[in-house]
C-alpha cells in the first residue's frame, strides 16, 4: 500500500554524477539506493527524464526514450531493477499538457497541411480577441501572460500555457489521447514502472471547461489501471480546494499545496494558522489549522474518489526549500516532523534530508546535492554553480551522518518511527484541544494501535499530559515530571500505545 512508503523526489540533472560529466544520471540515482533505502524511503519519483532541449527536461522531444546525459533505457532497467529489490517503487515525471517545440509532432505541425496540425491548438488573432475565454491572466504555476504564439508567415497562433517551447497538447483530437495512452502503456507495461507524476494537470483544457479536464483524468486512470491494475498516478493541480477536488477522480494522490502551506506557515508564525492558494499565492486563514485543512480536503478528495490518499509535502522542485523559508535549523526540524507524523504519502525534496537551502530563480531550489566535503566528493554534480549549497554553509550527507543530532538522523528517525507504526501509516486523524493556538496536538488510530502526538510550535517551553504508552519520540531536553512533560521549543513527542501480544 502507498500510505506505507515515503516518497523521496529526485531532480535527477543535481543528484549523483556517476560519470564525471558533471551532470546527474540514472547510474549515479541506483549508486544511492541504499543510501535511500537505509533512510526509510519507500518509493522514488524521478522529475522527467526525457530527451529535451532544457535542463529541467519538462518540455520533451521523444516520450519513449532516456536524456543521453541521464544514461539509456537500460540504465534505467537496471535501476529499477534495483530499486525494485530494495522494495523501494519508481514514479517517473509524465509531462503530457505540452511537449517541446522540437518534438516531431510539433516541427511538422507548423505546416498547416501536416496531418499533426491538430496535434496542438490553432487560433487566428480575430477568434483570439472575440473570445474572452483565449485570454489568460498569471497564475501560481505560471507567470507566463503571453500565452498565444505566432508563427512567421501564418495567421494562426498556437497555444503555449507555461511558454513557446511548450506547446500545450490538443486532447480533443482522439489521436492524441491514443498517442498519450500508447506512451504510459509502454513504460507501464514495456519498462514496468510504479507510476506517473502528472506535471499541469489542470491545464489538459482551460479553466473554463473544467468538467472536460475531470472526465480526461478520469478517463486517463482508467485506460492505466488497464495497463497496470495498482498503477499509482499523483497529480500536480495547482489551486485551492474547491478547485481541486473534482480532479481526485482521476488520481490516486493529488499534491496537498493548502496542507503544505499551513504546516509550514504555523511553524513560521509560531501558532495553529491555515492557508490556501490565492491567485498566484496563498493567504492565511486565521481559526484554521493543518488538521482543519487536511480533514476538510479529505472529505471533498473521498467525495470524488473513496479510494483517494493524500500526497503530502512540505516544498519541491518549484518551490523555495524548507530551511530557506523558515530561516531556523529548529524550526527546519519541527516542519518535518509534522509532516512525516500527519496521514497521507509524504514526500521528501532532495537535500532536505540534510537541511538544504535555496531560494528561486529555479535553478537556485534545485542546487548539487551535497554528498562529502569538496575534495571528496566524486559524485557531486557541477552542472551549475551553487550559491546556498556550498562547504561550509550546509553540512554533507557524509558530515551528518557522524552527528546523530544532525537534521540527517533526525529525519533518518522520523521515518524509522513511521515506517513500524501502523497508526502513523494507516490511522485517522482527530484533533486534541489544548486551548493553545502554540501547540499542534493530534491522535492517530488504527486498530488497537494509537499515536499521540505533540508540536510546540512556540519559544517557550509547554507542559504537555502524558498520553498512554511509550514515548518512541523525544528530545534529550524534554523532561518528564511526574505524569507532565515539559516540551522544548520547537519541539515534537510521540507516545505509541501498542497492543498486548
């Protein structure tokens, strides 16, 4: 079951470089596999890995093979071969709204009498102005305004959402579908992958036609789970929760954003807030909380799919990195801790692991990963040049690992606990009322089995009830007094009752 992994995303480009090129590949990803399998990691999602023109791989030239500085289609057998072994399950990037402006179909579209014309979308500059709908305004997955794209010598524009070199596929046209499906059948049933990401997923079709994007998705599930019965499909749909919902139909996850927001925000502001996406951001939503959140996206996510599981998160590829927002090696300790204790899938950003920085433009939140020191580190990647992520300002995966009070072993610990607890796997969740807006208090039930659990998300020092059973998580500071524990700042506790053999 997927609720029994934790997800660990690999942008592959600043991984491992198994060749010396300075580029992370697919050789250097099965190097670290026991690295990852001694973390506790469950499953792996590989971002696109694809030939294209761009070093994040999201626009694509060929659906069927492997970037050649990523390796070939054999090193990714072997991987997942590999992987496969370790019982650890890869999910790769399916980047299917667009591809590149160099994928064949899109060279010989540009010839309007090319049978993959209607491969991509069409409009003449008059059909673009009378319909308000071809319009579009900045969104939180795209500052991209300039949407419609002309092509010298033609009166017809084509329709790019993210930029130009993306064209944005047309779904109306059943070869496309055909084409799509034949893809996810190959690396389903040909290679044998886990699953898919879906990059864009709310933008098959425009927002307008809504219920269009719903029965694709769902549509989409189906003709996979035929291919692959326990395929497992995680869908990236930027927008608040109304919006999201009816997407769940055709997904087993759907990436939380509102719940990802709201832990991160209630550590940084020290006290129980919620937070959604707004426009091209996100606001506060005071009298809310993590539970809140996550309990009324449950409900909407069960209504369209009563199969559903969260995909939790605390940042990724997109986004500027945990430790960087929060600006707190404490606080950097606490985000994590919620997540990997609150239910869902939780996935963990590369280099968080170890406390990594980074701040947009993009390539800044997606630096080398930071393996030994300098001198030593023969798989470090060199493809760009790092500016948080340097000796001295973030220690090494190898440095952490003779800390244990480093963030490597407490993220190491974390998932240790989750991975041999059913309730922290499997259990509900119900909210403990404190009457404190500093402490996040929740138990987690499954069977006989329960959880309690305790943030302060305070600089001050709180006295916590004991709660049945054994205290599995605990900071040296945190004191026990008689049936009272006092708490730390910034601090986590768990208490697991198990039952009687």
């Amino acid at each position: 079951m997927w609720q029994d992994r934790v997800v660990y995303e690999i942008f592959v480009q600043s991984f491992c470089d198994s060749n010396g090129d300075g580029i992370g590949d697919l050789n250097g990803v099965t190097s670290k596999l026991d690295y990852l399998a001694d973390l506790g990691v469950g499953a792996i999602w590989l971002t696109p890995i694809h030939p294209s023109p761009s070093y994040h791989k999201y626009d694509v030239t060929d659906y069927y093979s492997i970037h050649p500085d990523y390796g070939t289609i054999e090193d990714f057998q072997r991987l997942l071969k590999e992987a496969h072994q370790r019982d650890i399950k890869i999910v790769i990037d399916l980047v299917i709204n667009h591809c590149s402006h160099l994928h064949p179909w899109f060279r010989s579209a540009l010839d309007p009498e090319s049978e993959f014309r209607d491969f991509f979308v069409w409009a003449s500059e008059a059909e673009i102005k009378a319909e308000d709908n071809l319009v579009k305004e900045i969104t939180g997955d795209s500052d991209n305004t300039h949407q419609w794209n002309a092509v010298q010598g033609q009166d017809e524009m084509y329709f790019g959402f993210f930029w130009s070199g993306m064209p944005d596929l047309n779904y109306d046209n059943p070869r496309v579908r055909e084409e799509i499906y034949k893809v996810g059948k190959y690396w389903l049933t040909e290679i044998g992958v886990d699953g898919f990401r879906l990059d864009a997923a709310k933008h098959i079709y425009p927002d307008h036609r809504a219920k269009d994007n719903h029965a694709f998705w769902k549509e989409f599930k189906s003709t996979m789970e035929s291919y692959k019965r326990d395929v497992y499909l995680v869908g990236e749909v930027w927008a608040d929760l109304p919006t999201q919902a009816p997407f769940a139909g055709g997904f087993t996850s759907l990436f939380n954003f509102d719940l990802s927001f709201s832990i991160m925000e209630s550590v940084k502001n020290e006290r129980l807030v919620g937070a959604t996406i707004h426009k091209n951001a996100w606001r506060l939503l005071e009298n809310q909380s993590p539970i809140s959140l996550f309990l009324a996206s449950m409900e909407a996510f069960t209504r369209n799919n009563p199969n559903f599981i969260n995909a939790t998160f605390l940042t990724n590829h997109d986004q500027n990195r945990v430790m960087s927002f929060l600006e707190n090696e404490q606080k950097g300790k606490l985000a994590p801790a919620i997540l990997l204790t609150f239910p869902g899938i939780p996935y963990i950003y590369y280099g968080e692991e170890i406390g990594m920085r980074g701040m947009k433009p993009d390539e800044q939140i997606r630096e080398p990963m930071l393996w030994d020191d300098e001198e030593n580190d023969g798989c470090r990647t060199r493809w760009m040049t790092p500016i948080y992520n340097i000796n001295g300002t973030t220690p090494s995966v190898n440095q952490q690992r003779s800390n244990t009070s480093s963030m490597y072993h407490h993220y190491r610990r974390l998932i240790q606990i989750r991975n041999q607890s059913e309730a922290l796997r499997h259990g509900g969740l119900a909210s403990i009322d404190l009457k404190d807006d500093e402490v996040l208090a929740y138990v987690r039930e499954y069977g006989t089995e329960l959880a309690h659990v305790y943030h302060n998300l305070s600089g001050q020092s709180k006295s916590i009830v004991k709660a049945p059973g054994d205290m599995v998580f605990v900071t040296k500071d945190s004191k026990l007094e008689g049936e009272t524990v006092v708490l730390p700042p910034y601090e986590s506790i768990i208490f697991i009752s198990k039952p009687q053999k």
